[in-house]
C-alpha cells in the first residue's frame, strides 16, 4: 500500500541553507502530487501555486503574501518571430548592494511549468529598482533605470540594439599557477584500487585515499628547500629537488622503489643521526595491511651527505600503527630531533582509537618509546589526522597539538619537557582533518585554525544531539564491528548504517529484521539494546563546522565558525602566510573527500578557499580575485622558499597532479 506524503516547502535562508517550511507555508497535507505550477493567478503581486495529485482532488493555494510590506516587480517579454515571449532571456535586477538574477524558462521539471509569459519578482522592502537589464537569447540587450515598485513592465526584443559582451573583464588575481613551469616531470599521484568497504561493511569513509603527504627540507645543504611527495600502493614515493633557477627535479633513491609495494604516509626530515645533513622518516599507512603488524614500521633513510637517501634498518622505528601525521621537534631540548607519531585507524575496525607515539631521539638517530610519559597512560589518543609542534604558550618549549577523527582537539603543553593536558577544546569533538597554528588576529597570540567535515553532508551533529560510533565484538565472532548512530530532525537517535550492511557484516540482525520495512524507522535502542552496548567503546561528534579558535593570550579560545563558504566541504589541508606584507595572515584551504559511501555522497564543493580575519570578522576572496583554484580531493600543502627569495604554494591532490602557485606580483 502506497502511503501519502506531505510536500516540501524550502525557504532561502540568504545564507546557501534553505529551511523546509511546509508546516508554515500551509503546503504539509499529505498527498499524491507529481507537478506543480505557479503563477499570478490574481494579479496580486505574488504566485500562487496549483499542485497536480494523482487519483485525487488538484491543489490551488492562494499567496497571502500581499498582506506583508514586500514588493514585487512584473516583468513581461515580448518579441518577434517564432520566440515570441523570449524564452531564454536573462533578466537582471539590481537595487543598492544587491543583484538578481532571472532566466525565463518556463518549464520546471516533469509536468511543471511557471506562468509562460510573466516573471513576477520579489524586491524585498525596496519600493524601486535602480536598473533592469534585459539580455535576449540572441545577444542584444537593453538597461531601464529608476523603474517604480509594485507594477509590471513589458519589454520588446526590438528596442535592444546594444550587443552584450558576455567577456568577463580580466582581474589580476593575487596568486597565478606557475605548476608547469617549475617541474621537468609533475609530481602526479595515482590512487590504488583498494577498497576500504570490502574489509568493513559498516564504516562509512574510505582511509586509503589520503595521500599524496609532502614535507618540506633541504636534502643537499644548498639552502634550497626541497619536498618530499608521497604515494599510494603501486607508485613510488619521491623527492623534488630544487635548482637554483628555481624549478625542481625528480629523485626516487632506489630503496623508495623498493617500498613501493607498501602505501606511505606523513613524513618529517630532519637531522636525526646529527651528522650535519637531513634524514627522512617515513610513516606507513593506507588501512589495508594487518593491524600490529612490522610492515606498519616507520622507516628511516639516512642521507649520505650528499643528498642521496638509503634506507637504514637499524633505525627503523617500532611504531607498528597505520599513521597518519609525523612531526619531528626537539621537545625536550636536549639538541637532537624526537618524533610525534600520529595514529590514523586500527585496521579492519574502524572508530576504535590506535596508539600515538613520542619517541625520545638518543642523539644518533636510534629511537625510545616515551609515549605514556609525554602523552599520558592512555595513548589510544583517537584518529589522528593532523598535529602540529609549537609553542603556543610562549614558555620556550614546544607544545604539541593533536586531532582527528571522532575527537575533540587536544593541546598538551610542555613545562620544561614535561606535559600536562589542556583540555579546553577536547569537548568540540568532530571529524577534524587538518590544523594550522598561527596568529591570525595580529595580537601577538598563536590561534587555531581547524579543518572538519563542514555542514554540506548528511551528517547532523549537536553538544545536545551528537553523533556517535560504537565499537564491539557485537555477534561475538572475535572481531569487532562499529556501528554509528545519529539524531534526524524529530530528535530521536537512530542508526545510520543500511539494513544490507549490518546484516552483511552481522548476520544475526538478519532474523531479527526480515525485511527492509521492518528495518526502516526503528531508533537505534530498538536496534541495539543497553545489553548490546554494554562495555562498547563509544565515541561522538557534536561540531561539523571548520572553525578559528582565536587566542585571548590568558590561555582562553573563542571559536569563530568559518562563514558558509567555507563549509560546503571538509577542508583537508591549511596554510597561513602574510602574502600582503602587510601583517595581516591569509588562510589558504583545500579540500573535498570522495571516500564516503554512497548513502552519504562525496564532499566536492571546493574549489580552493582564501580568507582573512579581523576584528570585522572574517573577509573572503572568491577564487576569480585570489587566483587559487583547486579542484578534486585536495589533501596536503607546503609553502616551499624559493632561491629568488619568493615562495610556492604546493597542494597535493589524490589521484591527480601537484599544482602550484605563485604571488602575482
């Protein structure tokens, strides 16, 4: 049996939300309908709206919208020929600080249809128009200024004589790509064909795809900055060695190809050996490999002194964990580099926190575990995306900064190379990808800039109503399984994983829930008991949006939601530089993930982000005035010094070549 359901109503927030109002729009009764028109059909000023439903009664609703003090402008089109109501006309409506846009197309989807020949156009409380531009489908246009409020105009083809350029005036953009000009061979990523969702039915975002990671460091002690470029399954890792004419060349040492059957992941150089030349460490990652086991090891590769790297097996690190992030810092400042070792995932259970790791350099490049003294007991610390070393205290020792995955941002601060926890922004837990550290304000204080999943996704969370992830051997099979949970809009938790997933992964629901209807709509304590959850290790997510936390120099941050723009898809990577000389940070960002299941969709709506902040707020420039535009699954970004005293902006794209930019100037 078919069941009747109310239609939606979406008001336009102003902000790129809309709000479903069909309850206060008077459009909720519960029907068949399969098209739609609207039009005035009183000549009030506004639409009215006739809804078609099948084996029932039509719907006509009357627009009470006369009855407030908004106005509307009429527009009618009229021309010659075959096109007589000038389908394909773009009308253009500006007033003060605002411009609008209309396209005549009266056709609206299957069997719906606006009023042929009558725009009706909301105003607002303007009671005039400035001008009115009308450009025809075959090019030629007219401009009407001063046009009054509350009337309807006709417009006809044959007073347009101007030919409208549809040219956009070029802009001097702050950055230019410069990618082709800097590399005898691009840095290119190519993504493996592995599948996440093939070990573990229930989780809901690949992990294998987060690379190409980069570092930064000077291989050969020209005083040239050189960068590391990582890869998946298949391909090679490589290092990108700057000229002094300022472009770059490819070097694989001969021990990178021989790790090539295995998925890098971040990377740090350093003086770990103090030697007087940069090593390279290197994480293992990709989620595909065994959990626990050696072949997670960081590697070490000692560089000769010349700028060529061998692997040293002495010195590979037991660090058996799917990283993620490694950072080297001298934390203990006894004069040699340690390492921060970030746990991305335990494989083939995903939400369950892996192990982080410091490791304490002896002074010759042979590492010790000291990650409970620096970390804590727990060092399960959750799943770490990004961390950064820095002193954000301003006590002369490096603090260190961690988040990710299903966690809050942790800030450990170092008194003399001991750590206490600051637990300040632990409670804003997300789906954190990225974090840059920087003085954003220009008040002389280190602020946070993170980057989480933002709010263009399926996903809904809230301090009141978080989503969670609960991880255990639930059909006792000696594996575990994570299952999530969410809140939808009636506030009720429900269970966000597909029936043909969890009895897919846990064939015991199979006789509980038969079909898919007896599935359907059940909350998640219906589906898992308090029994079932019990001794579960539980995690949640109560903030999607990326955000500023600013410094109040007394220890205190205030988070700053980035506007809207910046929340239409996860931001991966962050980095912060003066470009204006003028003290002033602007914030570069990249982004996008197409890892997530399709229920859920992929996240592609960035194309690049640049913004400033002041006291003002936060001050955004459209990717036709900065020049960066960044498309695809953006995932990792250096600021590379070059030997003409400039600098290049390197992202690293999955599965895609490196771009990299330059200031125009």
């Amino acid at each position: 049996n078919s069941t009747p359901l109310s239609n939606y109503g979406f008001l336009n927030n102003q902000n790129l939300t809309f709000s479903n109002k069909a309850i206060d729009f008077g459009l909720d009764q519960p029907s068949f309908s399969n098209g739609a028109s609207y039009a005035d059909l009183d000549n009030d000023g506004d639409n009215d709206l006739v809804v078609n439903n099948v084996n029932m009664p039509s719907f006509i609703y009357k627009n009470n919208t006369d009855k407030n003090s908004n106005h509307y402008l009429q527009v009618k089109l009229q021309q010659d020929g075959s096109n007589r109501f000038g389908i394909g006309t773009t009308i253009k409506i500006y007033n003060k600080n605002t411009s609008q846009i209309y396209y005549n197309q009266p056709t609206r989807g299957f069997q719906s249809c606006t009023s042929p020949n009558l725009l009706t156009i909301g105003l607002g409380k303007n009671n005039k128009v400035d001008s009115v531009q009308v450009i025809w489908p075959g090019g030629k246009y007219e401009t009407v200024k001063n046009l009054k409020a509350n009337k309807c105009y006709t417009f006809y083809g044959k007073n347009a004589s101007a030919v409208y350029s549809f040219k956009k005036t070029p802009v001097k953009t702050v950055f230019k790509e410069t990618t082709k000009s800097l590399f005898d061979s691009i840095p290119k990523h190519t993504e493996d064909d592995f599948i996440d969702f093939d070990n573990e039915k229930l989780m809901q975002q690949k992990l294998s795809t987060e690379n190409p990671f980069m570092a930064a460091g000077d291989i050969n002690k020209d005083g040239l900055q050189d960068f590391y470029f990582g890869a998946s399954k298949g391909t090679a890792a490589a290092i990108y060695v700057q000229q002094k004419s300022g472009g770059f060349k490819k070097y694989v040492p001969e021990d990178f190809e021989k790790q090539s059957y295995l998925e890098s992941a971040g990377a740090a150089f350093g003086d770990f050996d103090q030697d007087g030349d940069e090593d390279l460490i290197i994480g293992i990652g990709g989620n595909a490999d065994e959990a626990g086991t050696p072949v997670y090891f960081p590697r070490f590769f000692e560089n000769d002194g010349k700028g060529s790297f061998h692997r040293n097996m002495d010195k590979t690190i037991p660090a058996a964990v799917n990283a993620s992030v490694i950072l080297a810092s001298d934390y203990d400042q006894d004069g040699d580099l340690d390492l921060f070792i970030g746990g991305r995932s335990v494989p083939g259970v995903y939400g369950s926190s892996p192990n982080s790791y410091v490791f304490q350099n002896d002074g010759s490049g042979h590492f010790k575990d000291v990650s409970k003294t620096v970390l804590g007991e727990n060092t399960n610390l959750g799943m770490v995306t990004a961390a950064k070393w820095i002193d954000i205290d301003k006590n002369g020792f490096q603090d260190l900064i961690i988040t990710g995955n299903w966690m809050g941002i942790i800030k450990l601060m170092n008194n003399h190379g001991k750590f206490t926890p600051d637990r300040q922004l632990e409670n804003y837990k997300g789906l954190w990808s990225s974090l840059e550290v920087a003085d954003i304000n220009g008040d002389g204080n280190l602020d946070i800039i993170a980057g989480n999943l933002g709010l263009n996704s399926k996903y809904r969370a809230a301090p009141a109503e978080p989503m969670k992830i609960y991880i255990k051997d639930f059909d006792r099979n000696g594996t575990r399984e994570c299952v999530t949970s969410m809140y939808k809009t009636d506030h009720v938790e429900y269970t966000f994983n597909m029936r043909q997933d969890l009895v897919g992964q846990m064939p015991m629901f199979k006789k509980r829930f038969l079909r898919y209807d007896s599935y359907a709509g059940k909350p998640f304590k219906e589906v898992f008991t308090d029994e079932m959850l019990d001794q579960a290790e539980v995690h949640e997510v109560n903030s999607l949006a990326s955000a500023l936390f600013i410094n109040d120099g007394r220890g205190h941050f205030d988070c700053k939601p980035f506007p809207f723009w910046a929340q239409l898809s996860c931001i991966n990577t962050i980095l912060c530089d003066d470009v204006s000389n003028n003290g002033t940070k602007t914030i570069l960002m990249g982004g996008n993930s197409y890892g997530f299941k399709p229920e859920i969709g992929r996240l592609d709506a960035s194309y690049g982000l640049c913004y400033q902040y002041n006291k003002n707020g936060f001050k955004y420039m459209e990717p036709a005035k900065s020049g960066i535009k960044l498309s695809g699954q953006v995932r990792s970004s250096l600021i590379i010094k070059n030997s003409k005293g400039g600098k290049y902006y390197l992202f690293g794209i999955n599965d895609e070549p490196l771009k990299a930019f330059q200031l125009s100037n």
